[in-house]
C-alpha cells in the first residue's frame, strides 16, 4: 500500500501542471508585488535537480555580470613548495606551505574554502586529509582542476568570482539581483548563473553524431523559480 502511494505521489510530481511563467514575465511579477521599501529586495533562484546513484553533488563557480550582493572572500590554502610557493603568496594566497600544514588543517587551526595542491604534493597530503577534506567537497582534485601546477594562475582566476553549492538534496539557492534593477540586468544574471550551473549538472548539450546529449552522469533540473524577499516564488517555464 505505501508503495503504491509513492508511486502515485512520484506520477503526480511529473505531471505538475502548477502555474509557470516566462522569464520576462516573471520579472515582472516580482517588481509589480515587491513591497515598496527604502532598500529593494533581493530576488533569489531556486533551482531543483534530481541527484541519482553515482552522482555527486552539483557545484560551481560565476561571476554576474552585475552583483547582487557583496561576494564572501575566498579564503585559499595552498599546498606548494619553492618557485610555486612563491608564487602562491604573491597570487594572494592566505596559507601556503607543505606537509606540516596537514596537521593545522585535521585540527581545524587551518581554515579554509578553497584548498589547492600541485601535482607534486598530492599523493603525500591525500592519506590524511581525504578522509577530513573529501566529506566537505573540500580536497584537491584533478577533475576540479584543484590539483595544479599553475596554482598562482587558479588563485588569480578567483577574485570577483562566488562558489556555488547544492545541498544533499539538489537543491541550488542564490541571490542573483533585485527589484529595482531593469529587466535587462536580471536576465543576463539569470543566464549567467543557469550556464554555471548547467555546466556543473552535465545539462549543457553537445553534439554527439548529429544528436544533443547531455551526458549518462546529468543531473536532471526539474525546476527553477524565481522568488523576492518579500514575495511568494515563481516558477520558470524557459530556462
């Protein structure tokens, strides 16, 4: 019997008919109903994906092409030795070091939210802190392109830029404009972030023998809303 019910519930999910609008119009709607106030309200996207067997949690990195809101420093802790060390530190890396900085970082001392290592020095720092790092989305990783010899090169691609992060769930929040901004402003923002997180979820198309694909480890986006701070939240029909 609960299995049946799920199945129903699961049927009636695909088959939401609740209201969706444009983008545009959408827009619209959260500057018309936006309550007056001295300072606009921030809208925010909400973008729902659907993590099967296998696939890890979604995240990413953008830059608006107008910000929202003041970005949070990235704080860079950097695993390097000699000529890479130094150039670390002149990129403006906040920790950077070799070995002995593994055991600041198991003693949570070492605080950071983003951890590069050359390719040198990974094999001697994984055994210890894949097991601290890894849980967090934290350890260095050549797919990432957080294991690199270029470490000045990534830390200098960071500034203006804010890392995304979907929960357990799929589950993306940002803050992405306001109110008060044009239509214009808002929308290239919103294609801006959905491109990250496309990129990220494996829902970016490429050819493949004359076909688009999105690849067999996607993460499916199921549904995007655009809401204000002071409003209800409104679902995207064109994203």
């Amino acid at each position: 019997m609960a299995a049946k019910i799920k199945r129903k519930a699961a049927a009636a999910a695909a088959k939401d008919t609740s209201t969706r609008l444009t983008l545009q119009d959408a827009i619209g709607v959260l500057k018309a109903i936006s309550i007056p106030s001295p300072r606009a309200s921030t809208v925010s996207l909400l973008v729902k994906t659907k993590l099967g067997t296998g696939i890890a949690v979604p995240r990413g990195r953008y830059k608006l092409p107008k910000e929202a809101t003041n970005a949070a420093e990235d704080i860079v802790c950097v695993f390097a030795e000699g000529r890479q060390a130094d150039d670390a530190k002149r990129a403006g890396a906040h920790f950077v070091g070799g070995i002995e900085l593994i055991e600041g970082i198991v003693s949570n001392r070492i605080r950071a939210t983003t951890f590069l290592c050359t390719t040198g020095l990974i094999k001697a720092i994984t055994p210890r802190l894949g097991r601290v790092l890894g849980p967090k989305g934290l350890m260095p990783s050549e797919r990432r392109g957080t294991v690199t010899d270029d470490v000045g090169g990534y830390i200098r691609k960071l500034v203006g830029t804010t890392e995304w992060k979907a929960d357990k769930q799929g589950v993306i929040r940002l803050p992405i404009a306001k109110t008060d901004w044009t239509a214009e402003d808002v929308v290239k923002n919103f294609e801006h972030v959905m491109t990250s997180v496309k990129r990220a979820t494996g829902n970016l198309s490429v050819k493949e023998g004359g076909k688009a694909s999105v690849g067999s480890h996607s993460a499916p986006i199921t549904k995007v809303m655009l809401s204000a701070t002071q409003g209800p939240g409104v679902r995207i029909s064109n994203f």
